[in-house]
C-alpha cells in the first residue's frame, strides 16, 4: 500500500517480504554507526521483527520503505515513530550507503513531515541524531528542523531537532 509518493520516490508499508533488504540495510555497520541499533542476526530475525511491526495498527503510522520509482529498488526506509512513553513523533531515515549523498533522506523525510502535519494532525516532529552525524543533521535542517536541546544518545553526545506545526 502507497502511502506518499513524491517526485522520484514512493514509500509505503514495510512487510515481512522486505526482510532480506532490511537484513542487509541494518548489517552495515557504516549505515548503522550512529543510530544506536544492533544488526539483525539474520534474514530470519529481519523477518520477525517486521512480521511484529505494529506501529501501523496501533498509530496509523510508522517506517515506511523507500522505492526509487523509476526501478522499483529498495533503496531503505523514512518515516515518522509515535513514542508513546513521552508522547513525542519522530522523524527517522535510513539508506544503503549506494544512495547517499543523492537527496533521497531530504525528499523524503520532507513528504513525511507533510504528511504528518497535513494529514495527522502532528503539532510537533523531533528528529534525535548523534552529534558526529553530520549528514544526517544537515538533512534535519535542510526539511526545517531546528536545534531544540542536547540529549544522551546511547552514551553519546546527541542533539534534538524539532519542527512545529505552523497549522496546529
């Protein structure tokens, strides 16, 4: 199921079919170097977590796969994450290192912040980056995002960015 789509790229639900690019995706430790996760241990693994992925059910929302339109490839996810424990949406992306540097994060973390704004309703997206993750920081501010606060990440350095909802 499409959920947006924008110039170049559409994104929609993940699905336990996606498990092999997700495996591969979270098992390069440059791609995953500052988000704080661990790889999967396997295709399988990749698999289970998608298959109990209930972000969509639970919030009408989640991580959505990116699809490069003009070849139908995989190229990672973008999306928005609803933390309940502190009520806070998050805008998150991740992209096989092919497709950095091509403004695949910017287009679509943008469609999202739309998409959570115009649609959802959202007063106010943050995005959480390690301090050492310049590019992912540039891609914050680039779809409006400003610094908000420093944070722990992980036992790193982090900043949050925020956005408001001018609407709300």
């Amino acid at each position: 199921m499409v959920i947006l789509e924008t110039e170049r790229l559409y994104l929609r639900e993940l699905t336990p079919e996606d498990s092999e690019d997700f495996y591969l995706l979270n098992k390069d430790t440059e791609v995953i170097k500052y988000t704080g996760d661990v790889a999967f241990e396997s295709i399988e693994s990749a698999r289970i977590f998608l298959e109990n992925y209930d972000h969509y059910k639970k919030y009408n929302l989640g991580r959505w796969v990116v699809i490069n339109k003009s070849d139908n490839k995989f190229l990672g996810w973008c999306g928005l994450k609803y933390s309940e424990y502190i009520n806070e949406y998050d805008i998150g992306f991740r992209f096989f290192i092919k497709y950095w540097n091509k403004g695949y994060a910017t287009e679509s973390a943008k469609a999202c912040i739309n998409l959570g704004f115009n649609r959802f309703g959202i007063s106010e997206i943050v995005g959480r980056v390690m301090s050492k993750n310049t590019s992912s920081i540039r891609v914050l501010e680039k779809i409006g995002l400003t610094y908000f606060k420093d944070f722990d990440f992980e036992g790193e350095e982090g900043y949050i960015y925020k956005i408001k909802n001018s609407r709300v």
